[in-house]
C-alpha cells in the first residue's frame, strides 16, 4: 500500500514539473527570439552609384563695389544734409556742408594774397614800373656820363683841360655804370621774388580752397547714398564717419573660407548662395582671392560675383555659400557615417575592409576602391 501511494506521489511530482517547464517554455522561446533579433537589427546597407559634389562652406556678406566710409577731414558743425538715403550721386556730388569759420578766413585771406602779389608781379604792376623807370633814369644817366668821359680823355690826349677833370669824368662813369647794373639787378631780383611769391600764395590759396572743400564732403563715386549718420546741428569730425556710399548696380559677395579650406579655392569655381532674403539658392562664381589671413578668425577672404542675380539685393545682408570643388555625374558612395577610421568599412561582426575614398559631401563619401555596389556593409 505504501509502495502505491510512493508511486501516485511520484507521478504527481512529474506532473507538476511538467506543468512548470510548460509555463516557463513562452519564456524561454521569446528570450531566445529576443537574442536571435539582436543579432539581425544591426544597419547595414549596399554601395549605390549617383552624383555627388565635394564644396566648401563659407558664409559672408553681400558688398556694394566701391562702398565705403565718408570721413570729413574738417571739424565743425553739420549746418546743412544735401542728400538723402537711396539717392544716386554722381562723383563729386557734395553730401553735406559743415561750418567751419577758420578755414573760412584762411581761403579769403589767401585769395587777397594771390590778388595783391598777382597785381606786384605783373610788369605793369607799381614794383616793377618803379624800378624799371629807376633802371632807365639809371642808363641815362650813364649815357651822359659815358659821353662826358669819352670827350674828357679826347681832350686830354690834346693836352687841354686839367687831370682833376679828367678823373672826375671817370669816377662819375664809373659810377654811372654801377647804377645801371644795380638797377637791373634790383629789377631782376624783384621779378624773380615776386613770382616765386605769387607762386607760394597760389599754393596756399589752393590748400585753403581744398579746406574749403572738405566743409563740403563729397561724393568719389557713382552710386547711392546708403546711409547718413550725422544730423544737421551735430558735430562732424575725421575720426567719424558722416555717410555711406557704394555702387548702385555692381553688388558682389565677400566670403570667409577657413585656412584649412583656403588652398583648394580657386578663381572661377561654382558657388551655390543662399541669402536670409530668399528660399531659393542663388549661383555665383569666385572672382578673387584676398592672400592674407585674418589673424583673429583665422580665415581668409574671398570675392564672389553672382551668375545668377536675385530680384533685389542690399548690402550688409547675410550669405552662406558652398564652394564647389568637385562633381561627379556617376560615383559609388556610401553614407559617411559608415566609414570606420576614414578609410575602412565594416563587412562582418568583426571584420574591416580598407577603402580608398575620393569626393565627400556632408552626407556620403566616394568609394574608389576595396568594395563595390554588391558588398554589403554595416554601420558601427
């Protein structure tokens, strides 16, 4: 009896641990899924052929050619605004005028220096008729006393009249001849000195009318006035900038390229442009390269004309441009974010396969040998 009832427990236990591993079995299949889908969600993905273009990102500004800063060289108040922003100007258009009373003074009185000196130096001018009439009165006089010798002398080789008249008739020629050498040296000299003086004055007048000028700061070149930063009754001075002036039609782009960028540029290279005014990309070409590095930034400066214009532009706006270095129609790529190392990919769990790569976008990257479009890869 004993013997049967060990025998119903037994069977009872096996039951139960049946019941058990049957319970645990959902378990164990769904772990044992879970371990085989780790193995098989791993990324991968095949080489494909398409274009792809290698650039280099620079942003920058829209420029006006020729733009620049009007600096007044005088100093003193702004009285008067003769433009206003968004006129077009003509070279040598004046901008504004400033008083300046000094400088004012200094013009007129340099002008009545030239007037005065111009009036002397002319040989109808008083200073010189004087001294002509004193060089004639002068060579008169030596004519007499030339002829009063030259009767003197014949007259004492004839043993008539005295030494002492003789003498006296020479010393008297002789003198003669000294005031006539005086007097046209005197003329000479005084022609000489007043020309030279006009000369100076003219000069002087012509500094002071340039004074004269910059109270009336002008335009250099054709094109508009883009902006005025002074107020009639403000004070103007050289160390601040009164206007902005630049090309009305000739706008161009002026680009920061970094310096590890700066040897792969080129005059004549593609540029793609986007401005903050426009959804649209906008194609431009490079036109110079400015060979000095900015120390600060460390970039370098390039130039851009556009190709292909937009409706309106406006200086001072901002511009993000891709450089293009390289394009190719027909290239094997894969995704840049699958390259291992720069120069290896991933075939298997464990096992790198070295690649030689070509052109790079921001996205994918030319693979030129060590794998083709066939090869399956996977992304670490």
């Amino acid at each position: 009896m004993f013997d049967r009832l060990s025998s119903i427990t037994s069977d009872t236990e096996r039951t139960d641990d049946l019941r058990t591993m049957m319970r645990s079995m959902p378990c164990m299949i769904l772990g044992l899924v879970l371990l085989a889908g780790c193995g098989s969600d791993r990324e991968s993905t095949r080489p494909t052929v398409g274009p792809i273009t290698e650039s280099v990102y620079a942003s920058g500004v829209v420029k006006a050619a020729g733009q620049y800063q009007v600096y007044p060289v005088a100093t003193g108040q702004v009285t008067e605004i003769l433009v206003h922003e968004g006129d077009t100007v003509k070279a040598g258009a004046p901008l504004l005028r400033i008083d300046d009373r000094s400088t004012s003074a200094s013009a007129r009185s340099a002008s009545a220096q030239v007037r005065l000196l111009e009036q002397n130096a002319s040989e109808n001018g008083p200073v010189l008729v004087q001294l002509r009439e004193s060089l004639a009165q002068a060579r008169d006089r030596y004519v007499v006393d030339s002829a009063n010798y030259e009767r003197q002398k014949v007259l004492w080789s004839q043993q008539v009249g005295s030494k002492v008249d003789l003498e006296q008739r020479e010393l008297a020629y002789q003198t003669s001849k000294a005031a006539v050498v005086r007097a046209t040296k005197a003329l000479t000299e005084s022609r000489d000195r007043l020309r030279t003086e006009l000369e100076v004055a003219r000069n002087n007048a012509a500094i002071s009318a340039a004074g004269n000028n910059d109270r009336t700061p002008s335009s250099l070149i054709d094109g508009i006035v883009y902006d005025l930063l002074v107020e009639p009754g403000e004070l103007a001075s050289p160390q601040r900038p009164v206007a902005v002036v630049g090309s009305a039609n000739d706008l161009y782009l002026e680009l920061e390229v970094d310096e590890k960028d700066i040897a792969r540029i080129q005059v004549g290279q593609e540029v793609a442009v986007t401005l903050e005014l426009y959804d649209e990309a906008f194609d431009a070409a490079i036109t110079r390269i400015i060979p000095l590095m900015d120390p600060r930034s460390r970039t370098f400066t390039v130039e851009a004309r556009f190709t292909d214009r937009p409706p309106r532009l406006y200086p001072n706006i901002t511009a993000e441009a891709s450089i293009v270095l390289q394009r190719k129609d027909r290239a094997v790529t894969i995704p840049a974010s699958y390259l291992v190392g720069g120069s290896q990919v991933l075939v298997g769990d464990e096992e790198r396969r070295e690649v030689r790569v070509g052109l790079r976008d921001l996205e994918r990257v030319e693979v030129l040998d060590g794998i083709d479009s066939t090869t399956v890869i996977f992304k670490p």
